[in-house]
C-alpha cells in the first residue's frame, strides 16, 4: 500500500512514534522532546520517505531508534508544543495495574537485544522479519531470538507454555 | 492466542485516544510540517544550521585545485568520486572525497565504517540546497537549473547572504553538496561527529579526467 504524500506518512506516524518512546524512557518530558526530535530529522529528509506505507514506517521508526540513540537530555528550553504534549501525556496516563507493571519490569530484566526485539514485535506492531531489519540481525536469528525471550519471560512471570502444549502435555502424561 | 502474547501486548499499550493528547501531538506534528514547508520557500535559513557538520567537513581539508594536488589523506578508509556533468551532459570535472576514520573515536569509528559497509554510494544525491547556497555565494545562482535538474532559484530565499569574492567550481560545489547529503545521512545513523581533520575532497576540471 502506498501514501499520497509524505506527510501523511510521518502524521499518521506520530502516534506511534510517540507510544515507541514511552516505552522506552523514564520521562515523559522526553518522549514528547523525542516525538519532536524525531520529527525534525524526518521532515529535513522528507524527499526520502519511501512511498510505501509500511516501508515508510520502518524508515520513521529507524529515524526514531536514531533520534533515541543519541539523545541527551539537553536542557535547553523546550518548546511550547513540546511542553503541551507532555503534560498531555502526564495527565492522559491512568495508574498502571500491577500485573501490567510485572511484564514491563520482566521485559526490562532480559538482555537488551532480548527486550528491544520484544518491544518491537510486541508493542511496536513490526513483524519478526521487520524487527530483524531495525535490529540488523538475520531474520532466522531474530526468530531464535524471539523464543529465547518468551521462555525467559514465561519463566520470570511463572507462565506455563501455552493451553495447547499444557493439554497435549497432559493427554501425553494421562496415555502413559 | 497465547496467554503470555496477551500480556505482552497489554503491557504496551499507551493513552492514545485521550482528545487532548491527540490534540497536542496533532499541533506539534503540524508545527514540524509547516515548519518544515516554510523552509522550502527560504531555505537558507536552516540549512545553515543543519549545514554546520558539513561546512566544518567542507572548510578544512578542501583543496580548490582545478587539478590533483597532494593528498593530507593518503591512506583513507572511504573514497568517493564521481564525474560531474550538468543537466545537459555537459562535463564539469572529476571530484575526489577522501574519509580517515582512524582519528575519530573509536566507538565512531566503527560505526561510520559499518555505515559505509552498507550503504550505496552510488545513490546519494548533491543535496540542492546547498548547491543553492554556494551558486548565491559566488553570485551565480541562476546556475542552479542548469546543475540540479527542475530546481528554480526563485525557490530560495537568498537575499541575507552575502557575495564572496572565493569562486568554485561547478563539479566542487557538487561534490560538497554530495558531501552534504552523506554527512546528514551519517548523522543520522551514526549521530554527531567532526570530520575536520579526517575528510579531504580534491576535483579537477581537466576534461581528459573525464574521460579516464
């Protein structure tokens, strides 16, 4: 699928955008900051936009893991918009529920390249093969990857495997 | 589903549908894009900024030689040359950047050489924007069309520069242009980095370069 225009590609991102830095900085303040950062970058390169939708999302998000990458609080002052769509966020955020709490805290206790391939998969909306190009991992790896997480996850949250492994696991024990 | 995939994804989930957040992410989205259109029409006025990395890489090593001289950087790691013409086809010279990334820190270093594993040189495009610039500088920019093809200049607002007496030449000024785009680039794969003493571009405009 394609967009009309570039910048109905990086609008429509901007959501998105915004949801893939909440999950991964303390602040708030600096999710809008890097919201903006992101922005900025994208639109100082906005000839290069693929025309394909999901292509087009790919090339934002790899922008933001940049913009996230070298970002350093800097202090200055922020712009006013800036400011808004923080305290927009602050005052948007309901309690988060404790079990939600445990499979954030679980997500953040795995290796780092475990727990950025979780996000994106999980959280971010990217296929394991898309995941793998943002990460610059062979697909193959990035899938042996992915199971190594969940097994870690499940083990941390006290998962078993899932309904249908438990019942074969069962019938299989019951047969005997 | 499996359970732990639930889960998962209920812990990803963010306000997004909260009116006032919408509403702010909206008007800074579209700040950014008007920004971002007004620039078009007068594009010196960022570009400067934005050019900061590049005139610093440009202003050291460059060489305004109209034929090979001797190079600060005999053993780089990057070497990017290209044949410049004009629109028409019309040979302009033959340019040489060189890349050291032995004196950037070392963390850098391998980036920059992994970024340039990567990547196709050959794509890259002379940003026009800083073609724009420099052809103003040298007080030709009615060149631009005849450089960078469907550029107009009346798309620039050029009137808070002033006219340098330092002229260059047409396939130079492309080739810091091409510059320009590869420094953005690498910003913004690599992130920030000073390229004074580790960058080195020489062109020259004999024809029988071009036909080497």
């Amino acid at each position: 699928m394609t967009h009309d225009h570039p910048e109905a590609a990086i609008a429509d991102a901007a959501s998105a955008l915004l949801g893939f830095f909440l999950r991964r900085v303390e602040l708030v303040d600096d999710a809008a900051e890097l919201v903006n950062e992101t922005l900025i970058e994208a639109w100082k390169v906005v000839h290069r936009i693929p025309s394909d939708s999901q292509a087009a999302r790919m090339w934002l998000f790899g922008v933001a893991r940049n913009v996230l990458r070298h970002h350093r609080r800097s202090g200055r002052r922020r712009d006013a918009l800036v400011e808004r769509l923080g305290q927009a966020v602050q005052l948007a955020r309901v309690a988060d529920e404790d079990v939600v709490l445990e499979v954030r805290a679980a997500v953040r206790s795995l290796p780092g390249n475990l727990a950025e391939l979780i996000r994106l998969v999980h959280w971010d909306g990217f296929t394991l093969e898309e995941a793998a190009v943002h990460l610059g991992i062979p697909a193959s790896t990035a899938r042996g990857r992915h199971a190594r997480a969940k097994a870690l996850l499940r083990a941390i949250l006290g998962e078993v495997e899932n309904d249908s492994t438990v019942s074969s696991s069962i019938e299989r024990k019951a047969g005997r | 589903m499996d359970p732990l995939d639930a889960r998962l994804s209920a812990a990803g989930r963010y306000v997004r549908d909260d009116a006032d957040l919408v509403s702010a992410l909206e008007a800074l989205a579209e700040a950014r894009a008007e920004g971002a259109r007004r620039r078009r029409r007068r594009r010196f006025a960022a570009p400067v900024l934005t050019l900061g990395a590049v005139l610093a890489l440009t202003g050291a090593g460059g060489v305004a030689a109209t034929q090979w001289g001797s190079w600060s950087i005999a053993d780089p790691d990057i070497v990017i040359t290209r044949q410049w013409t004009d629109v028409a086809g019309t040979y302009l010279g033959t340019c040489e950047s060189r890349i050291r990334a032995s004196d950037l820190p070392e963390e850098k270093r391998a980036r920059v050489r992994e970024y340039f594993t990567t990547v196709d040189l050959d794509a890259f495009q002379p940003d026009p924007e800083f073609v724009a610039l420099h052809l103003k500088i040298a007080g030709r920019l009615e060149d631009l069309g005849r450089l960078v093809p469907g550029a107009d200049p009346d798309d620039f607002r050029t009137d808070e520069l002033e006219r340098s007496e330092n002229q260059t030449s047409d396939a130079r000024v492309m080739q810091d242009a091409l510059a320009q785009t590869i420094a953005h680039e690498l910003f913004l794969h690599v992130g920030r980095i000073e390229l004074w003493s580790t960058f080195e571009t020489q062109c020259s405009e004999d024809p029988a370069e071009g036909r080497s």
